[in-house]
C-alpha cells in the first residue's frame, strides 16, 4: 500500500525562456554570481491558477545559448518546483460542488437542520 509521506512534493518543470542579447548576459551572470548554479529563487510559473512566483531551482545546467533571430537568444532548462501551485481544499472542494463553500455549506445546515428537527419532535438544536 502506498501512503503519503510528505507535505510536498517536488514537481520538475521544462521551461524556455527567449532574451535579448543584455537579457542574456544578465540571466548567464546571475546564474553564475547571484545562485551559483544551484540556489533555489522565485520564477513566475504559469499554471491553470495563473501566473505565480514559484519556489524553484535548476536541476542542471541550462541549455543554450540558441540563436533565435536578430537579438533574440533561447535558453531551455529544467526547474525542480519546490511545490506545484495547486488549488486549496476549499477551493477544491467548490470546483467539485460548482457552488461556493459557504453557500454549501448553508445549504447543507438548513438540509441538516430540517431533517433533524423533523426526525425528532421536540429536539432543539444549540
């Protein structure tokens, strides 16, 4: 049987990236200078919640420089995410329902309520 022995789980992400000639200079020295190749960083990570900054880091050097065109150069690299941006329980749990928590949850009470009052003449709840 398998069980769940971590909070989160890291998520390896391929990414592009296509910079200008100063872009490629800065992103190179940062690699180099600011992470040294192996830090982990905020990247903007876009996901179905969005565009979010993302706890990442490389798994290995990146691949490129490729020339693109004119000034434009490509660098490919894959990003261990140190968790994947995902919906939270409620937020879950309302995608499932297609109503928000709140009014299910309303909804449910007053379903609860009715049933118990009527299951039990005389009951009063608290």
């Amino acid at each position: 049987m398998q069980r769940r022995r971590f909070g989160s789980v890291p998520t390896i992400l391929r990414v592009s990236w296509i910079l200008s000639t100063e872009e490629a200079k800065l992103f190179e020295g940062w690699c180099k200078w600011e992470i040294g190749w192996a830090d982990w960083f905020l990247c903007p990570i876009r996901t179905p919640l969005g565009l979010r900054p993302t706890r990442s880091r490389f798994t290995d050097i990146y691949e490129g420089p490729e020339f693109v065109s004119d000034d434009l150069w490509r660098y490919t690299a894959s990003l261990e995410l140190f968790e994947l941006p995902i919906v939270d329980e409620a937020a879950f749990a309302e995608l499932l329902l297609g109503m928000p928590l709140p009014v299910m949850n309303a909804a449910l009470t007053a379903e609860l309520m009715r049933w118990y009052t009527k299951s039990w003449p005389g009951a009063q709840i608290n």
